[in-house]
C-alpha cells in the first residue's frame, strides 16, 4: 500500500544541494503516485526547481481541515484550529536508578499545538518537563 500523501513539516534537506537529494529523488520517483508536500522551514534553502524536480509541492504553511501544518509553532493561535509544528524537536530524559539517563525524541500534543520530533543524526532536542496528565508517546 502506498499513501496518497505525505508531508514534511520543514528542514528537509537542512543545508544546500547534498547526495541526500539523489536518495530523495529515487523516493519520489518510485512512490510517483504519492504526493509530495513541503511546509517550508528555516533550513530549505534549495532554489525553487530544485523542489519542482523532486515533485515536491511546497508552501509556507498549509491548512487540512482543523490541522494549521507550520514549521514552527505559532504563538498566535487560529481560532478552530490545531497548531502542529516540527523545528523544536522535542525530547525527553529518562533518568535511571545508576545515574544513568538517555535523551530520546518524542512527540508532544498539548492542548493547541503538537510538536514532532526529528530522528537524524544532526538534530537536537528541546527538553520538555511533563505534567502528570502528559504523556510522551516515543
């Protein structure tokens, strides 16, 4: 099954032209049916046909029913709307008995925005502190 869309919420790339370009242009033309959509972020520097090469449809935000997709979370809310949002990459410290602890990324969903994590190698975390009622879902 392949799906029907798929949407990155900005540092696509994170720098210039790089062989990561190549590996994502196999992706799009294997999955040619898929479309392709780009909320761009601070990082997504490449010339505009680069992304047009990619079948990569891009925008500065986009609007899916009661989802406001941006690449970084708005202060100023939409009324009706959800805010969810990459570009912090939220993490959370997992403290051991032994003084041991690891860092791991995870999803954050408060009432008005959620923030998703990064997984690449570059990226890192925004320690969040949870409440009680919040759940990290790793």
């Amino acid at each position: 099954m392949k799906p029907a869309h798929v949407i990155f919420l900005g540092d696509l790339f994170h720098s210039k032209m790089n062989h990561s370009f190549d590996q994502f242009k196999y992706l799009t033309d294997t999955y040619d049916k898929t479309e392709f959509h780009l909320v761009m972020g601070n990082h997504d520097i490449m010339p505009t046909n680069s992304y047009q090469e990619l079948n990569i449809k891009t925008y500065s935000e986009l609007i899916i029913g009661n989802l406001w997709l941006t690449h970084e979370p708005q202060d100023e809310l939409k009324e009706g709307l959800y805010n969810l949002a990459g570009h912090i990459h939220p993490g959370v410290k997992l403290k051991g008995k032994a003084r041991q602890s690891m860092t791991l990324p995870c999803f954050y969903f408060g009432p008005q925005r959620g923030l998703l994590p990064a997984f690449g190698y570059f990226t890192g975390k925004s320690l969040i502190k949870l409440r009680k009622i919040q759940i990290p879902l790793p």
